[in-house]
C-alpha cells in the first residue's frame, strides 16, 4: 500500500474529484498543502488578495458550468474567519464550495495559540458540513465524504479544518483504488406529477415559477420543452433568470420588490395557478404572502424537504431534484398532449405577451450627467445574446435585472439571498477562470466596487479579463433609498472633494486612477452617447492586454429605481414608456 502524508492524499483526492484549480492565499499553517500541491501538480492556483475574495472566486467557479464545484484556501485563524461571508453566500444560493483551512496541531487547540480558532463551530450555521480533522488517516476520506455531500440533496459548501500536525503525518492510502462516491438525490413519482399536472390543467391562469434549483439541476431545456408543451408562461426568479430565454414567448417576466418587471407583476397577480420549480419563496420575490397567494393554488416542487412549507403550504408538495421532476413533467404532459387532455393556452400567453410589450419602463433618457437606466439600454445594444453577466446587490443589480437581458442559463451569475458588497469583482475572475472564453460583464455601483478593489490585481497577474461597468452615483444608492421612509440621507454619502482630482468635481474617489494602479485598463463616461462607444473601446482594451477593463459612467447623484413594499404596489418614480423610442431596447412581440 502506499504511504504519503495526509495532505498529498487529500491533494490526490482533490484531483480525482476532479478540482483542477484552487483560490487561496498561502499562510504558515496551510503550507503543508500548497507543497503537496506543488510536488504532484495537477491543481493551478489563482492567488487572491483576501481571503474572502478567494471564497467568492470559487462561488463564481461553481456558478459558472455545471458540475464546478470551486476550491477556496487559507491559513488558520482570520483566514476562515475572512471566508465565512463566502460560506454564507454559497449556503445561502445552494452553491457548493469547498473551504479548506489549515489549523494550529492538536496539543495546541485549546491553549489560545496564535492565530487558533474553532473554525468549525463559527463555520457550522453556514454549511453543510464543517469538520476539523484530528486523525490523520480520516483525511482522505474526510475530503470523499465533502464532494458526496455537496453533490448530494441541496447542494451548498463544506469546510475541511485541518492541524498542520494531521497534514503532515504520514499514512496508507491507495489512490489508484479511490472512486467518488455516487450523490444522492430524491425524485419524483409518477403519481406526484401527474396529480400536479391535474391541479395545473384544472387552473384557467396557470404560471411557471422557475428557481435557481432548475440551474443547478442542469434542467433547464427540460423546463423549455415543459413550457412549449403546456403553453403556460414562465416566471424565473432572480437566482432562476437564463432558465428559459427573455425573448422566448413564454418568458412572462420576473416578479418581485425589486429585481422584477411590470409585466411580470402583473401576471402572477392574473394568475390562478403556481407551479414553483427549484425555488425557495423568497421574500424579494413575493413580497407579503398573503398579496403573493390570494387567490391562487400552489405546487411546490424542491430538493429540499425542509423548504416545502417553509415559508407558506402548498396545496401540493413534492421533494425532488428538479431534474428528476422535470423530466417526469415532460413525459407525463407529452402523453396528455397526444391524447388531447392538455388545456389551450394561447389565449392566456397571449395576454401575457401583450404585457410584456406595453407595461414597459422608460430607459432613454439624455440627462447628463446620466440615469442609470440609459446606462442598461446601452448594454443592451452593445453586448450580445452570449454575455454572461455578474453582480451583487445594490441599485446596480436592481436595475440590472430590471433592463437587461439573459438568454441563458448560468449567464446570469449574482449572489442572490446573502448579497455582499464586494462580490462581484472576485466572482467575474472565478467565472474566466472557469470559462476562457465567454463575454463576461459584470455590473456595480461605486460602493460595491471600492469593497474588494483589490481584487482587481489578480485579474492583471493571472490575465483573468473581463469588463466591469461601474454606475457611479457616489452614494450608498440602495441604503439612500431606503432611508427616504425615514425622512433622511444619512451617512450614505461617499462623495468627498478629491484634492488630488479636482476633475472628478466632488464625486470622491478617482476609480480610474485605482484601477491602473491595479495593473487594469479604465475608461470614463460623462455623456450618454459615449457609453457605446466606451464599450466598443473597452472589448479592444481586454483583447489586447488580457486584464480587466473598468468602464465607469458618471450618474447623476439621487436617482430612485421602482420598488416597492408588495408586487401590487411597486412604486414607479420615473417615467413609463410611451412607445418604442422610450425603451427601445426592450423585448415586445407586439404593439
């Protein structure tokens, strides 16, 4: 048998599994790991500037191609401690990551040694799974048992602690016998699906509500054919969006608070019938229960058993992957199409069409300095149907999903339930680092970008390019917002008179000279009919220097975006559409 320390066997471990790169930053306790990788190769590491950075790189990893699943390393101490906000990310999305961390040895766990701590009692609330390993034989398949828990049931991430004494003993462990284990996950039964496609063939206004479980389960043609088949209208939600293509004519709109459009408000609430997907309810997304439910039934379909009544009982729920559904879904509908059981819908997606050319907000606008929703028209034009974009929170985001459009899935990669500032610049790395060759956009407003900036050097070293928009209104536009039912504009402000760039006329920090300092390319917008022509500038600059390229546009200061406190009573602060010129961009199928 062969003999090798614990951590060359987690190394060859990791391989088989098969993690061919790694986010971290190296530290005396996690050494041991960075010399197995080192001595057996296999494993390419991207060097982060923060810790949490690191964990959101492997989050975007994940999120971007199915079956990723994103490795994130550090050292004792304020290491893990920087990758609980990436462990809560993931948790929360139901995206796996595997954080590993080194410890301080064994004898000294419980003698305040320097930078120890129980990484595995702060780390449980948001995982899966958070072990520190003290037998050095249980290593390996303390890592076997991570990837089977992550790909098995609600995927989320996982966190190996382990002592560098555990690491560097030396044990048996025959890699060449090693095989990952097979995941788990529940299906559906015929008789679930067919009781839930009575229900939904019974309803007049039925609707498709598809989560961001369909993306993860890979399902989300299977949901097309479901759609096409039926007839009915689909309404993805936030972490759900790319499911079924914004210009498919069953796409029905996005329903929420925020991230939602005025169609797609308006025909859940025509609604009489909800058939819920790989979706969790999120409160984002129905607002208060009772406006989200009167008057219609509920099937819930999800992976999880604890999130079926989680938030409200169905009338109807089934524990399964939502591939596994779908693909009884699709069989049990193509029977009744045949056999002529299966309503006509046309007239309702009719009505749902007619929605979505006409309840339409307005986006050209020639204000300088800019409103941010010509901004998103000109993203519409610039940038194809192949443009994977990234974002967090923020009006940034919200108006994001208000105005932009996806066509695929997991081209739509935003960190939907915990929303971290400082998200987006780590996750756009880990997503080139995950695909070399897709359009990347991702999307921030000032705040968001200034909280892990520093990021951005690790896209200059590791030629990791992308295109950033930055939305700069100087302010904590969202939290500014908020405030306004508290009569008060409070410590949002980030505008200051920068002595050292008067030019920026009290906008604060000067991003562009950040950036190049960073190592990156930047460009600067003031006029409306510029940012395509920025854009245009901005794809040569990253072809040419393989870094990323930050556009940021100058935004007027105090511009509120629609939302509201129910689906049925989203305020509109600006204008609406009148016709095409107002939103001339926007995806109608007719007039």
């Amino acid at each position: 048998m062969a003999r090798m320390t614990a951590i060359e066997a987690a190394v060859e471990v990791l391989k088989r599994e098969g993690v061919d790169i790694a986010f971290g930053v190296p530290g005396a306790a996690i050494n041991p790991m960075y010399a197995a990788m080192k001595k057996l190769g296999g494993i390419d590491h991207v060097l982060a500037r923060h810790v949490e950075g690191a964990s959101h790189m492997a989050e975007g990893y994940t999120r971007t191609s199915q079956g990723n699943i994103g490795v994130c390393i550090g050292t004792s101490g304020p290491a893990g401690t920087d990758m609980i906000t990436g462990l809560y990310s993931a948790s929360a999305d139901s995206i796996p990551i595997l954080c590993i961390t080194g410890q301080a040895p064994r004898a000294r766990l419980h003698k305040e040694d320097f930078q120890a701590v129980d990484i595995e009692t702060i780390a449980k609330p948001v995982t899966k799974w958070a072990t520190t390993v003290l037998e050095p034989a249980q290593v390996p398949r303390a890592f076997q048992q991570a990837f089977h828990l992550m790909r098995s049931g609600r995927p989320g991430p996982i966190l190996i602690d382990l002592p560098i004494d555990v690491q560097l003993t030396e044990i048996e462990f025959d890699i060449d016998s090693y095989e990952p284990l097979d995941a788990y996950k529940p299906t559906a039964s015929r008789a679930q699906v067919e009781k839930a496609i009575t229900m939904l063939n019974d309803a007049n206004n039925p609707v498709i509500v598809s989560g961001g479980g369909v993306i993860n389960a890979g399902a989300s043609a299977l949901l097309q054919q479901f759609a096409e088949i039926t007839g009915i209208p689909v309404i993805p939600t936030l972490m759900g969006w790319g499911s079924i293509p914004d210009n498919h004519e069953l796409m029905a709109g996005m329903v929420g608070l925020q991230t939602a459009h005025r169609y797609g408000n308006a025909t859940l609430l025509g609604s009489d019938f909800v058939l819920g997907i790989g979706n969790r309810w999120a409160n984002r997304h129905t607002g208060s229960v009772d406006v989200y439910t009167e008057g219609r039934k509920f099937v819930h379909i999800d992976i999880e058993p604890t999130q079926i009544g989680r938030v409200f009982c169905p009338d109807l729920g089934i524990v399964s992957d939502a591939k596994a559904a779908l693909e009884l879904l699709v069989e049990v509908a193509r029977e009744w199409k045949q056999a002529s059981k299966l309503k006509d819908r046309s007239d309702w997606a009719g009505e749902c069409q007619h929605r979505k050319s006409t309840m339409l907000r307005k986006t050209h606008f020639d204000e300088v300095p800019m409103k941010p929703m010509r901004v998103y028209e000109e993203m519409n034009k610039a940038f194809d149907e192949d443009t994977c974009y990234v974002s967090t929170i923020g009006l940034s985001q919200i108006a994001a999903a208000q105005f932009l459009h996806v066509y695929k899935p997991r081209h739509w990669i935003n960190c939907g339930q915990a929303g971290p500032l400082g998200w987006t610049i780590p996750a756009a790395l880990g997503v080139r680092a995950a695909d070399p060759d897709r359009p990347i956009v991702a999307i921030s407003g000032d705040y968001d970008f200034q909280f892990m900036i520093e990021e951005l050097a690790v896209g200059a070293q590791f030629n990791l390019p992308y295109i950033h928009v930055v939305v700069n209104n100087s302010y904590l536009g969202l939290i500014r917002q908020a405030q306004r039912q508290f009569d008060i504009d409070y410590c949002v402000q980030l505008a200051f008179d920068n002595q050292n760039a008067p030019e920026l006329e009290g906008y604060g920090v000067d991003h562009v000279a950040v950036v190049e300092g960073l190592g990156c390319k930047a460009i600067r917008v003031r006029d409306p009919d510029q940012v395509g022509n920025a854009f245009a500038q901005a794809k040569e600059l990253m072809a040419k220097h393989k870094v990323p390229v930050v556009v940021e546009i100058m935004l007027e200061r105090v511009t509120n975006i629609s939302m509201g406190v129910e689906i049925n009573g989203v305020n509109e602060f600006e204008p609406l559409a009148e016709g095409s010129a107002d939103a001339p961009t926007a995806i109608t199928f007719n007039q």
